[in-house]
C-alpha cells in the first residue's frame, strides 16, 4: 500500500502503540497487587506523555495540513495534555 506524499512522515505505530498500551492497562493495573500496578501505571503514563509529544509537537504530517497550529499553540496543547496525564497518574498513585 503506497502513502500518498503528502502523508508521508506520520508515524502511524505511535497511535497504535498508545491504544495498545491504554488496552493494556485496563486489563493489567486492577488485576497486579500494589506496587506493580502502580508501576505500570507510571510507565503508561509516559508512554502516553511521549506519544503525545510526538502527535502534537513534532508531526509530519497533520490531517487537513492546510494551516498548520503554531508550534507555541501545539506546545500548550501538549502541556495541559502531559499535565493531566500526571495528575490522573499521580492522583492514582496515592489513592489508599
């Protein structure tokens, strides 16, 4: 299957890579005692702040790339995204 030129530099396995991980997760953290769990969840965590960083702040391609969002804009997006991931992970974190 050939990418057509203008969609060429998205990396499609990152998404991929986030839905499997979040898949994952759901399964694995209620069911792994104390700290793996929260291991898991940590690692998940990042794995989700890096893949947002790659989708929102360093894509090569964007769909409808007909105007592309200031790299200032991006980079905000992608703050209060890795920001509410750290809180939701943290919050469960210290949860009894």
């Amino acid at each position: 299957m050939k990418i057509p030129s203008r969609q060429a530099g998205y990396l499609m396995g990152i998404p991929l890579i986030m839905v499997l991980v979040g898949v994952v997760l759901t399964i694995l953290v209620p069911v792994l005692p104390g700290v793996p769990g929260k291991i898991a969840m940590v690692a998940g965590g990042l794995v989700w702040i890096v893949g947002s960083f790659y989708m929102l702040v360093i894509p090569g391609w964007l769909p409808g790339d007909f105007h592309r969002m200031n790299r200032n804009l991006r980079i905000a997006g992608w703050l209060a995204i890795a920001l509410t991931i750290t809180f939701v992970v943290v919050s469960l974190l210290f949860r009894s």
